[in-house]
C-alpha cells in the first residue's frame, strides 16, 4: 500500500533519512542506477565469457550465442512476471530476489559442462534475475517522480551505460587471475552482495502526494489501465515496437561495431579507448536526454537522439581504414544520441500507463526489447554472412531506429502528460 507522511514506519524511515520524501526518492534513483548498472553489466560484459566459453568448448558461434539471446528472448515472460510481482510485492522483495537468481546463474553458469547447462542458468535463470531486477527498480522510480520522471529515468539508465566501462575491467581482471569459472562466481557473487541489502534496506514505495497512481484520479480514464486493456491499445503496441525496432537497431550496431572497426585495419588498442569514450557518450546522453524531454517533450527528443544514432551509423558505415578516425570519432561521439533514446524507454510508458498495473504493464512492454534483442544480433551477423560486409546490416539498423521513433511518435505520451496537472 502506498505511504501516507506519519502513517507507519516506513513513514519514520522516510523522515528518519533527513530531507523528507522529496530528498529522499534521489536516494532510490542512486539505488536504481546502481542495481541497473549491476544487472545490465552481465550483458554488457558477455563479451569477455563468450571468448572464454568458445576456447573452452569449441562450440560453434551461434549456438554460443544462444545463451546470450535467451536471456533477451525470455523478457516476453519474466519482464511480465517481475512487474506483476512488484504490483504485488513492492521493489524491497522482487529486486532483492533478482539479485539473488542472477547471482546464482552466474556462479551455475561457471559450473557448466554442456550446452543445455549453459542455456538454462545464463539464458532461464540469467534471463530472470535481469528481469526481476531492472522492471521493479525503473517501476519505482517512475512512481517517485512525475514532472522530473524523465531526469530520474536518465540517471537510472546511465548506470546501465556505465555499466561496460566499469565492469569490463572488473572482470577481465577476474578472468585472467582466477579463470573464467572462478571469475563467473565471483561476479555472482558480487551481484548479490550488493543487490540485495541495497534494495532491502533502502526501497520504500512513495507517499501517496508523491505516488504515481494517485495523479490518476486526475482523469477516470487513466486510472482504469489493467494489462488486458493496455494490450488492446495502439499506445502499448506502439510501445512495443518502440523498444523492439530500437534493440534490433541498438544490437545490431553493438555486436558487430567492433568487428567492423577492425576489419577496416583499426588497432585493437585505438578501438578500446574509443567505444570506452563511446560508453561514456552514451551515459551522457542517458542524463541529457531525461531531462531535456520533461521540458521540450518525450517524442521529440527521441527522434532527436534518434537523428543523432542515424549519423553516427553513417560514419561507422562510410569507415575506409584508419585514416578515417575522425568518422569512427563521429560514430563514438554519436552514443550522446542513443542515450538520449534509452533514458524515455521506460520514461514513455510510465506516462503513458501510470496505474496501479504500471508494473506488470512496463514489463509486458519491454518483451518487445526481448524480441530485438533475440533478432537483431543474429540478423546483422546473417546480412554480413549473405553480403560479405555490413553495409546492409547497417543500413538495417538505422532503418529500425527511424522506425522505433515513429511508434514514439504514435504513442503520444504528450496526451498523457498534458492531461496530469500534479506535481512530482
């Protein structure tokens, strides 16, 4: 149930931080972005055990990346499932639980000596605890904050920017001292360590003046919003295709930009200083984007971080060889624009589907990410396969992109924000 100011004791623990509920909730964006960051690290630094599982079983490349892609494919259900837990439940049990799975399928990823293995704990269990922990911790926040909820998704979703450039070294690190298995454990272990008392111990859901779900009686309309009406909807179908089309872009652009780059005669050390900055651009941008969008509107700085992507694919597509640093710098700088993307992918069904469901919704939404994530690795590495370079592949990407800011576009969160008049 939502707080009410001296009601309980979450109420004293609210007062008991100094500051009040309005200081506080800053607190929970630090929570968030740390947990994000830790969640989204183990796909961001897949890359570094992808090697390691390739020397050690000589699988072949796809169905090493099978694994890989269950854990996205798998949002269709459990992004549902952990927002319906955390309707339910609240953030301080389902992030905690999270925390625990993906650190668990990590330390069972260590111990595989067979595909199947392999599959289950990174791509079933892996794919959950991500799950259980991203959904809760963006669902919370976006209930915290309703004017600001775009500077706050912003900050939330740079930790997951940030993640590669902190975690990288980490476990690289980990690798090369103890082994890729012991390195896996110890990764898992890290994940819950901090996970689990920082959700703990500092989630509260907000206070009723502050609650997403009470800025609904506003207009009946808006407050009636349950996951089947929400999946009769254009908005939600928008919503989906927002986040499908814009992965495919995103992964397709991720996956193969280092193998491109290197094929064009980029040293291994000019491409690691690079997409590190790129990493950073694209934290950047996370925090840019969030907090220009509560002032000029979601769908515009979208298609803004959107036009800004589609340059930079242009430059890493026209790359000759090293004499063309200055486009691989274009490229690298062009993150700012795809962070300015991700920090409204949770921002833009927050307005739109603020409710006591919000949870369950924001996960039905985000399988859409699950679907792109499971095409567009695969689709760039096929295209490149079929046409013996990555121009097409390329060209595929900055397509999905432009068409993820046209759903933006159709879901209107606009209509949404102007009809709420409370503050947040």
């Amino acid at each position: 149930m939502p707080l009410v100011p001296g009601e309980s004791t979450e109420g004293a623990a609210l007062s008991a931080e100094g500051g009040g509920p309005s200081r506080y909730r800053w607190v929970l964006v630090g929570v968030s972005a740390t947990v994000n960051s830790l969640a989204w690290s183990v796909r961001s630094t897949f890359a570094v055990f992808y090697v390691a599982l390739l020397a050690e079983f000589g699988w072949k490349r796809g169905e090493a990346t099978l694994g890989y892609a269950f854990s996205w494919l798998l949002l269709l259900v459990f992004s549902p499932l952990a927002g319906w837990l955390y309707d339910r439940w609240g953030a301080r049990l389902v992030v905690p639980a999270g925390g625990l799975i993906l650190g668990a399928a990590l330390a069972l990823t260590g111990q595989v000596t067979a595909r199947w293995h392999y599959y289950v704990a990174f791509g079933v269990l892996g794919g959950a605890g991500i799950a259980f922990i991203q959904v809760p911790a963006a669902a919370i926040v976006s209930r915290w904050f309703l004017r600001s909820r775009g500077a706050a998704m912003g900050v939330i979703s740079a930790g997951a920017s940030a993640s590669a450039v902190i975690f990288y070294p980490i476990n690289t690190y980990l690798i090369v001292a103890f082994g890729w298995r012991t390195a896996l454990a110890m990764f898992g272990l890290l994940v819950a360590a901090v996970t689990i008392p920082l959700a703990a111990c500092l989630y509260r859901e907000p206070p009723e003046q502050l609650d997403g779900r009470r800025e609904l009686s506003v207009d009946s309309n808006l407050a009636d919003w349950t996951l089947g009406r929400a999946l009769s909807s254009t908005p939600f179908w928008a919503v989906f295709a927002m986040w499908g089309f814009g992965v495919i872009g995103y992964q397709i652009m991720t996956t193969h930009q280092v193998a491109h780059a290197l094929e064009r005669g980029f040293s291994a050390v000019t491409l690691g200083w690079m997409f590190a900055l790129g990493g950073a651009c694209t934290a950047a941008g996370n925090v840019i984007g969030g907090s220009l969008s509560d002032r000029w509107g979601r769908e515009l700085v979208f298609a803004l971080g959107s036009a800004i992507g589609i340059l930079g694919i242009g430059c890493l597509a026209w790359l000759g060889g090293p004499e063309d640093l200055v486009l691989l710098l274009g490229y690298v700088v062009a993150g700012v624009g795809f962070g300015m993307r991700i920090s409204l992918l949770t921002a833009i069904p927050a307005d739109l589907f603020a409710g006591r469901n919000l949870g369950v919704i924001l996960g039905a939404a985000q399988g859409g990410g699950g679907v792109g994530g499971l095409i567009g690795p695969f689709l760039g590495g096929w295209l490149f396969d079929v046409t013996g370079s990555y121009q097409i592949a390329f060209a595929v990407a900055a397509l999905a992109i432009a068409v993820s800011a046209v759903a933006a576009w159709v879901a209107a969160p606009r209509r949404a924000r102007q009809a709420r008049h409370v503050g947040g």
